[in-house]
C-alpha cells in the first residue's frame, strides 16, 4: 500500500516540486496540499495521511504551531524543511520538540541542480518515517513532569521540553526483545558514549535532563545532523541540562560532568589521555558523524570503562562499534521498541545480541545516574 503524505508549504514552487518528486516514487501517493498551518490541521484531519512534510515560515499559523496542533488532535508523522543556519537549526530543535519526526534542509538550488539526489533522499525519509512508532508521536501529557532544582548558574529542564509521555513496553514476546527491568551495576566508568539518529534530539534531551549536575562519569554524543545544526543543539542542551553540554571541538578534554556533542559534518574520537579528536568528514562514510567510529575509538581507549548506549535511530550505525566495546568488555544499552520513533539502530544492536540490557527512554537518564560510580 502506497504511502499517503500531505505537502504543506506556501510556495507554490514548492509544494509543486516536493508532489512531482514524491508522485514519481509508485509506493508513496500525494494525497493533499495545504498553503498554510490552519490548512494543514484540517487537511490532516480530513485526509488522514501517514506523513506530513511542513515548511516553517508561513501565513496564518506556522509550521510549529501546527505540529503541535497536529499532534494533540491527529498524531502524524511529519518531516519538517529547515534552512541551513543557525536560526534555521533553532526553529527546526523547536519543531522537533513540539512532535516532528525528522527534517531535511530546504535548498531550493539542490532541488534544480540535484534532482535525482534530492529524490532519492526526500523519498527514502519520507518511507523511513512512515513506518516510525506511532505510539512515540503524541502531545504532551497533562501533567508535565517536574524537573528536579538546577544549580544555580544552570536552568532547569522546561515541562516544554518533555514533550511526550512515557510509553509503556510492549509485553515480552518471542519475537520481542526483554525489555530490562533490574537497576544497572555500580561501576566506574571512564567515558559515557550516546549514540542516536532519528528522533535523537528529543531523546537526548529527555535522557540527559535526568542526569545530575555532579554525574560522575564524561560523556560523548554522537547524533546524525547537519553542520549548521550542532552548535545549536548543543546550546539548547546545555541550557536545558543541569550537567553542561558543548560543541566538541578537537583538543576538548573529557571531564565528569560536561558532555561533548560531535560536530555535524565531522568525525570524532577520543584517545588514550582523555582528549577528544575532531576529523574531516571522509566522504565514503554515509554518517558525519558516524557512531561507529567514535564507539570504536572509546573501544581502543578504555577498553571495559565505557557505557555505551544506542538511541532510536534509522539504519544500523552504532551496531559494529558496539561490537568492539563489548570485545573490550564495555557494556551496551539499548532503547527498547516501544519508545523509539525510528526503532533502527537499537534493533541493530539487539538482533547482534550486543546489548547488556534494554530500557525504555525515560528509565535511561535515571539507570545511568544509577551506574555511574
């Protein structure tokens, strides 16, 4: 059955080039367009699409607003577009946020210049995200939850930004993965290595702002995103965080306390002495940064003082860095099924049997403050 996605945008160019680059594809059907955010509330509700692609900036009501609207009434997946700035990857975080599934940069010159690149790419999220979690996508519960006290210096994690409810794991099967129930081992780890990829942000950000301001152990982030988003990313963690986070940059040390998110477009490892290693984005790898190589760096590193955990994600990345940290005689977590959006990367790791244990999204943050010794 053909995919059925919904086209909101104000530009009439747009709207007219993302439906003729998504009618081309015989499994996905363009079911509908909207020119503004009121439009695409009734259109989702009317039409009832299996995924929404939404511009930001636009007449009437805006791209986040109408996610959120979305969302409360007739949870949908949606890819957002985003502009390639610092302003773009703001908008894009807040989007996110509020219940996009993923986002793709707007280019209009790649469209006319790159058109098949842009086909291919557009109709591989589009397929991707029509199979995300469904149960993942929601408003935000009635009760936000209440974020422990910052210190100060430090803002606590807004109810804003736990926008979506806990889901509870699916009743073990025998097709299903047992979902960890037991608290971790106590244990002094050396290095905290995440890794995650579609419908990372908000994951991270719901794991992270569970963690204490003197959580023992440094931690790397490795999430797929563009350059220009990064820098943003990690401004909006550390703002929301009661640990700090920062863009690594190459020569960082890693400290207790302070997280390193890996730069877009980049690849990042760590050495021996605990510095960190910002390298050029090789062409050949499908991911900058890739989780792979910073889990296999840590690996070579620290040996078994690394706790490694892979978050919802599309494709497999994470999975033979993995391998080699349990080589190590690292351990490996995984989110379970339930909680992720994209349930990719964790699977990955799950179906190689590398994974110590499995745990919903919003049991991590509390079991790592658990482990960490």
């Amino acid at each position: 059955m053909a995919v059925k996605v919904l086209v909101v945008d104000d530009s009439g160019f747009f709207r007219r080039r993302v439906s003729e680059i998504l009618s081309a594809d015989p499994n996905i059907q363009v079911v509908g367009t909207a020119t503004n955010g009121r439009e695409a509330i009734d259109q989702a509700l009317a039409l009832k699409p299996d995924v929404i692609t939404m511009d930001y900036e636009m007449p009437m009501m805006d791209g986040i607003t109408a996610v959120r609207n979305i969302m409360q009434r007739c949870p949908t997946p949606v890819l957002m577009f985003s502009s390639l700035t610092h302003e773009g990857a703001r908008v894009t975080l807040d989007a996110l946020d509020a219940g996009a599934v993923d986002f793709l940069p707007k280019n209009f010159e790649d469209i006319s210049r790159n058109p098949e690149k842009v086909k291919q790419l557009l109709c591989e999220k589009v397929h991707s995200i029509a199979r995300s979690n469904r149960r993942s996508i929601s408003s935000a519960p009635a009760t936000a939850p209440v974020a422990a006290p910052a210190p100060l210096g430090k803002s606590p994690a807004p109810s804003s930004s736990l926008s979506r409810p806990s889901v509870s794991a699916p009743t073990t099967t025998a097709s299903t993965p047992h979902v960890s129930s037991t608290a971790p081992k106590r244990k002094a780890y050396r290095l905290v290595a995440i890794g995650t990829s579609t419908g990372g942000p908000v994951a991270l950000q719901r794991v992270l702002t569970q963690l204490p301001a003197n959580f023992p152990a440094p931690i790397v982030l490795i999430q797929h995103m563009p350059a220009a988003f990064t820098k943003a990313f990690a401004e909006r963690l550390d703002k929301l965080c009661r640990i700090n986070v920062k863009e690594a940059e190459d020569g960082d040390l890693l400290r207790p306390g302070l997280a390193l998110l890996a730069p877009g477009g980049k690849q990042m490892m760590i050495d021996g002495r605990g510095a960190i290693r910002i390298l050029p984005g090789d062409e050949r790898l499908n991911y900058k940064p890739c989780v792979d190589i910073t889990f296999g760096s840590a690996a070579k590193s620290y040996h078994d003082k690394v706790l490694a955990v892979v978050l919802t994600g599309m494709g497999a990345d994470g999975r033979e860095g993995a391998r080699l940290l349990k080589q190590g005689g690292s351990q490996v977590w995984a989110q379970d099924e339930a909680s992720c959006v994209i349930y990719g990367m964790p699977m990955a790791v799950v179906k190689a049997d590398l994974a110590d244990a499995i745990y919903p999204l919003d049991d991590i943050g509390r079991h790592l403050a658990e482990a960490c010794i």
